[in-house]
C-alpha cells in the first residue's frame, strides 16, 4: 500500500497557465487514431446510397447485378433493413427521422438515405454503390426560400413588451431593415465515421462525435437495447461544431453489422455530409429599431425567419441575441421556420447567435450612423442593468470592459467617422465593430478520480474533445482540485462506460464536465485526508452534479465580447480584403490561455468566412445542391486570414461554483457584423445579404453611383 501526500509543492494554480495539449504530439506525428483509422480484424466496409430525387418514392432498388459484384456481402434497404423504433425523447428531444435508415419507401428530400452496400474493402463497396440502380416515382418539390412564403408558423411563443408601433412612431431616428444569411455547412476537417460490431453480446462503436454517452443512448433506444449494453467510444474528433451527434452512419454501421456478424465501417464522403449531418439554415431577418435624437433606444423589433424540412422541426434561434443585449420600451423578438423539401437544419457554430448578430449588430450600426453618434458609444447608451426580457440580474456582464479595452487596443479614437474618406492607392478601408454574446449554460454530469497506488490520479468523464482542448483542461482542473502538479493526472475520456455527462455543445462542456471533475476531487481530497494508505485497486470517488445544477440560482448567464475589423475594399475588381481583426471577451475562468485563445480566433475566421465566402446554393430544378463540396463550397483560406487577435478581461463570478463560462462559440458571433459594418465604413454602401461577394459589391457600387 502507498501513502499520498495530496498537497505538492508549486502544483495549485494550475488553471489559468498556459499548457500545450496532452495529445498534442500524438496529432501531429500520425499516432492519435480518428474513428476512421482504428483497425480491426475483419472489418467489413459500408458506403452509403443517397436519394437523387428531392420527393418522391422508391420504385425499386435492383440489388442483384450488384450482389454479383467481387467483395460485394450485402445491401440494405428498406425492404430488408433491421427495424428500429424512433418513437423516444432522447438527450435533445426527439430523433430526426434521417436516423430512422431504410424503414420506409418515402423520399422527403434529395440525398435521403435510400441504401448501403457493404463490401470487404471501401473500394469495392464504392464501386458497387455507385452501380447501384434505384428506380423512383417522383413528385413535385418545393426548396425555395423567401421571406413572407406562405407555410412560414412560429414554433415558440414571442416575446413582446411596450407599444411597439406607437414607440416607432415617436422615434427620432428609426431604422428598418432586412438582412439575410444563405445556407452554411460545418465542413468538419474529419470525415464522419463509425465502427460497430458486437463482442459477446454487447454492441461497441467506435465514432467520431461530441458525445459517447449520447450516441450509446440514442442507439440504445433506437435498436431496443438495455442501455448497458452499448458502448460508444470516440477518443479524437477533428472538429465537430454541432454535426457530430447520432447521425445516419452511426446506424447503418450497427445495422450491417447485426446483419453481417462482423465489424463494419461506414464513413461519409464530404459530399455526403451536405445533406447527412445537418447545416445552418438561411435566415431571412426584419430589425427595427427606433431611438431618440441621443440614441436612446426606445423599439427593438427583431423577427427570424428560417427552414426546417418536411420531416422534423429544427428552429434557428436568430432574435434571440436581442433580448439580451439592449433593452427598449417596446421590445419584440420572433423566430419563425418554415418548411420544405430540404434536409432537416442542426447546431452549427453559434447556433441563431451567428446569423442573428450579423443582423442586430449590422442594424446598430446604421442607429448609430442616423443619430451621428459613435457606435461603441451607442452600445453604451444602451446597456442594461438586467436582462431586457428576462428581468433577471446578469451573473457577471463586462461587455464595455471589452469595448473600452478592445477600443484602446485597435485605435478606435483615432478613426474618422465618415465612410469613404481613407483610401491607398485602389483601395478604399473602413472600420467596424460588433458585440458578441453566447449563452453560458451548465448541464448535469458525472465524474470519477481515482487515487491510483502508484501515485498517480486517474479521471474519468464521458467529454468529448473535438479539438477545443478540453482533454488538457479538464486534467488542469483536477490538478488544482486536488493540489497536484497535472503531469500526475491521467486523462480518460469519451467513452459511455464512464458514465451520464454533457455533450460537447452549446458552449457547456468544459463548465459541466469541469465542475463534475472538481466534485470527484474533492471528495477523494477528503478521503484521502483521513490517513491510511491506498490498496492497489485505488480509491475511487465519484461525483453527480444534478442537483448542484438544478440548486443554481436564475440569472443571466452569457459570454460578451467586443468585435473589431478593418477591411480594404477594391471597388474596381470588387475584392474585400480584411486586414485585421480584433476580439476581446468576458468569458468567465480561462482555464487554458493557449487552447483558450486558439478557440476565439478560430470562431474570428468563421465570423471572417461566413462574412465574405460561405454559401450553400441550392438549385431550384433538382431540389440539391450546386457544388456540394469544397471545391463549390468555399471557405476562408489561410491567405484570406489577416492578423487576428483574441484577448480577455476579467469576468469573475464569486456567486459562481465553477466560475466557467466557454469560449467555442462567441468568438464567431458579432465577427461577421463588423466586418460588413467596416465594408460600409470604407465605401459608404451598406451589405445586408451574406456573403459580401465581388459582385455584390461591383452592384452595390454601381447602383450608389447611378443613384448620385
């Protein structure tokens, strides 16, 4: 038996110092395996066959001359599929139906699952899924999307205070106007992969998602299985950003392989994951906004419009930033959806904070240039002392700390308010800035952290980590938790069998899992506080936050931040150039300055990307896309990234047990907004539809110049 001493000279403060990631070596030297990777000894490889209609059904899927093909083992489809029962309430609500593979004859939208070949080696099953003859009847398809269509409903209640029109009427300064933002994909660096197979009776996957106990839940409930008989493990992920849940080849993979009685692989092609794991839906938004002569704001009307498909309801949140960011005395928010022939919407980056930011913050900016006053200056005016909606107070809300100290940082008081005055040579450059804010929310989790005889501690938590870091800073967590130095702290996450915790979403992993680690911890600190040595299974402590969470007092719960862009603007090619960006957050705790930082700039450059470049174009005649791919779907690539910098300022929470607040998602939000506010900082024009394309901008200035 071994003796520990829990308290170890220069180990406490860990959080808050830089450190590199514990699988960083194992990325970067080709050791760490991805789900695709993992080997197995007769694994078996399936490809996917999607719908080349957009509606419809099938007629007949001809599987024989198929069957006949070398390598070939199966074919399923839903005339031969296992049966799965999605009539359940899983961890997000209900299942998508995309999930429900091969179990009727339906076609709801182009790129439906319609079958999977199986085969011994992936080339074989592609070749042979390619064959693959699926003959359909089909029907007439609706994809277009528009403002005003009829079908459009309004899934949640809306917020309304105040005399909105009656405030309108009364403004000095009122502005009015549309904004729209296109369909936008995750393009995960990652293909989407999964392994199953069966191991003396019970079902084990092998899956790149941002949840292992999630995925083994809804598996288990899809297939009819005691939940402990599933296992789902999911060590590395390269990327997710809300598309890596329980997706179409997560059930395909179990299916063959029940069918199969060996291991089977299926993992998506990048064109495949277009119409498979989701998207961000286009947006169509109305802001109104009204204010006295000093800015005073006394409307806020916000109204979203998104899509969903004809099979589940998926909702993008854009007008919720607006009832937390500026109060009014009249102050309106909807969301709206409406439904078409198109794959059903998921949570992407940010998800309603994204695009409705671009909108909000857009419109803030045209307040401010009506009343002539600074747009930091008019966000101040604006401030509230609790939330606009809610009335709650806020846990911790620095936001113009962030102005203030982001302001200094770029040289905001140097810059000239009127638009098109700088130029360099052909160039024309402008200024912008936009607020950030995200949700900080906390779900219940469990935890164990073992004191291992060798002296070591080991911890264990279903986290995923999808390169954010978490891995690295929950182990920081524990060190301090238990007054250890990390390098005495072995990491084990991502696997169901280490029991219930979050998922890696909505901006609450690191939160949720961290302050399950710290509970295990100290509980074990105590016990091991009581003398005695440790036998040489250890001693193992565990932890269950449910009802610290649900003991949480009601506040106002969100990261802020301040977004600051400078652009150069070619007005003969229409090229946009951003020159540099500039991002400063109150994001509560930083657990790891490194991984933390790295987190904000990534969601700068999609803020970047999603301003200038990505858009999904759907065509009208064939219901799919137009260049599903990264070659048609383009992206910011390095040599559009200027200098982008991220900083933070202190936002401490002494109310707070863990003090965390996440910091993946609001980097992205309010990027894309001052951006397009810069753009009209440099030639005057405003941008109101996403992306600001060369020819947008060619048009824009041509119709300013007829119009002078």
């Amino acid at each position: 038996m071994t003796t520990v001493t829990t308290a170890t000279t220069g180990a406490a403060g860990a959080v808050g110092a830089a450190r590199t990631r514990l699988e960083g070596r194992d990325k970067v030297t080709g050791a760490a395996r991805y789900a695709g990777e993992v080997p197995f000894a007769e694994l078996a490889h399936g490809w996917l066959v999607l719908s080349t209609i957009a509606r419809g059904r099938i007629r007949s899927v001809e599987t024989a001359p198929v069957l006949e093909m070398p390598g070939v083992l199966t074919v399923l489809h839903h005339g031969n599929a296992p049966r799965v029962d999605g009539d359940y309430t899983g961890l997000l609500g209900r299942p998508d139906p995309v999930v429900q593979v091969f179990q009727h004859d339906r076609v709801p939208y182009a790129g439906w699952p319609v079958a999977l070949v199986v085969a011994e080696t992936s080339e074989q099953a592609r070749e042979a899924a390619e064959a693959l003859v699926v003959q359909y009847d089909e029907e007439p398809h609706d994809v277009a999307f528009a403002a005003g269509r009829p079908g459009t409903y309004t899934p949640d209640p809306e917020t309304d205070k105040g005399d909105l029109e009656a405030e309108l009427a009364a403004s000095a300064a009122v502005v009015d106007e549309e904004y729209t933002t296109p369909e936008e994909h995750h393009s995960a660096m990652e293909p989407h992969a999964a392994m199953a197979r069966w191991d003396s009776g019970r079902l084990e996957v092998v899956d790149s998602n941002q949840g292992s106990g999630w995925v083994s839940d809804e598996l288990a409930k899809l297939f009819s299985l005691d939940p402990g008989s599933v296992r789902v493990r999911s060590e590395h992920v390269g990327g997710a950003f809300g598309a890596k849940g329980i997706r179409p080849h997560q059930v395909c993979a179990v299916m063959a392989a029940t069918v199969l009685h060996r291991p089977v692989r299926v993992v998506l092609t990048r064109r495949q994951t277009f119409s498979l794991v989701g998207y961000r839906s286009p947006t169509a938004q109305r802001v109104r906004l009204g204010a006295d002569a000093d800015g005073r704001l006394r409307a806020l009307d916000h109204q979203a419009l998104s899509v969903t498909s004809t099979v589940h309801e998926f909702l993008e949140r854009s007008a919720d930033p607006g009832r937390v960011m500026y109060d009014a005395d009249a102050h309106h928010t909807a969301n709206r959806v409406v439904r078409i022939d198109v794959p059903t919407p998921t949570f992407m980056r940010a998800p309603g904070e994204a695009p409705g930011s671009f909108a909000l913050e857009s419109a803030l900016d045209e307040l401010a240039e009506k009343c002539g006053i600074d747009p930091i200056a008019l966000r101040a005016r604006n401030e509230p002392a609790a939330g606009p909606v809610s009335g709650l107070p806020f846990s911790s809300r620095n936001l113009l700390a962030c102005f203030e100290k982001g302001a200094a940082r770029f040289g905001w008081a140097q810059r000239d308010p009127r638009p098109g005055i700088r130029r360099e040579g052909r160039w024309l450059l402008g200024t912008g800035t936009a607020a950030a804010t995200f949700p900080s929310g906390v779900a219940p989790s469990t935890a164990s952290v073992t004191a291992e005889a060798d002296g070591d501690f080991t911890v264990r938590v279903t986290a995923a980590d999808v390169g954010t870091g978490a891995r690295t800073a929950l182990s920081l967590i524990a060190a301090d938790a238990l007054e250890v130095a990390p390098e005495r702290i072995r990491m084990k996450i991502a696997d169901s069998d280490f029991g219930p915790a979050w998922v890696a979403g909505g901006s609450m992993g690191t939160r949720s899992w961290g302050w399950a680690v710290a509970t295990a911890a100290a509980d074990l600190r105590e016990q091991l506080a009581l003398g005695g040595g440790i036998p040489p299974q250890g001693i193992t402590a565990r932890s269950d936050t449910a009802e610290a969470v649900q003991a949480l007092a009601q506040k106002e719960r969100h990261s802020f931040g301040a977004q600051f862009a400078e652009v150069a603007v070619d007005v003969t090619s229409g090229e946009v150039r951003v020159r540099r960006m500039l991002g400063i957050f109150a994001a509560g705790r930083i657990v790891n300055p490194l991984t933390a930082r790295s987190q904000l700039i990534g969601g700068m450059i999609w803020g970047l990307s999603m301003a200038l470049h990505e858009e999904a174009v759907r065509d009208q005649a064939s219901g799919g896309h137009v260049g599903a791919d990264l070659a048609g779907y383009h992206f910011a690539a390095n040599a559009d990234v200027p200098p982008v910098e991220a900083d933070w300022v202190d936002d401490l929470d002494p109310d707070d047990p863990v003090g965390i607040k996440g910091v993946g998602e609001v980097g992205i939000v309010g990027a894309a907004a001052a951006i397009a506010n810069a753009v009209w900082h440099a030639t005057g024009v405003r941008h109101r539809n996403l992306p600001i394309r060369p020819d947008r901008i060619l048009e824009a200035g041509a119709a300013a110049h007829g119009a002078g």
